[in-house]
C-alpha cells in the first residue's frame, strides 16, 4: 500500500509539473507571436531574419574592352 500511495504522489506531483510547463510554452508561444504590428513595440524590437545573399554569378565575358 505504501508503494502504491508514493506512487500516486509522484503521478501528482508530476501532473502538476506537466500543467505548468504547458502554460509556460503557451506564454512563449503568445510572446513569439508579437511584433510591431500587432502590439505597442516599437518597430526596431522586431526581430527579422535576413535571407542569406546569394554568391554572384561570374560572368563568361572578360572585363574591360570587348573585341570588335
């Protein structure tokens, strides 16, 4: 019986651990949501990724003078 008491202590204890980390990654998840526009932060808070620049592409023609 002992055993079984402890054990429904633990189921509790860890439900409650559950419950609370699920309201946590909610708020994480509202705060990620919010930017300039759907909040009163200013517009330099956002947080955008900028794409990577592509290399440019080299070009068959030499520079300078073309023949002809």
């Amino acid at each position: 019986m002992a055993t079984i008491e402890a054990q429904r202590k633990t189921i509790a204890r860890l439900e409650e651990t559950v419950d609370q980390l699920t309201a946590r990654v909610a708020e994480l998840e509202r705060r990620l949501g919010r930017n300039s526009g759907n909040s009163s932060l200013p517009p330099s808070s956002d947080t955008f990724v900028r794409p990577e620049k592509k290399p440019p592409v080299k070009s068959v023609k030499k520079r300078g003078r073309q023949p002809g």
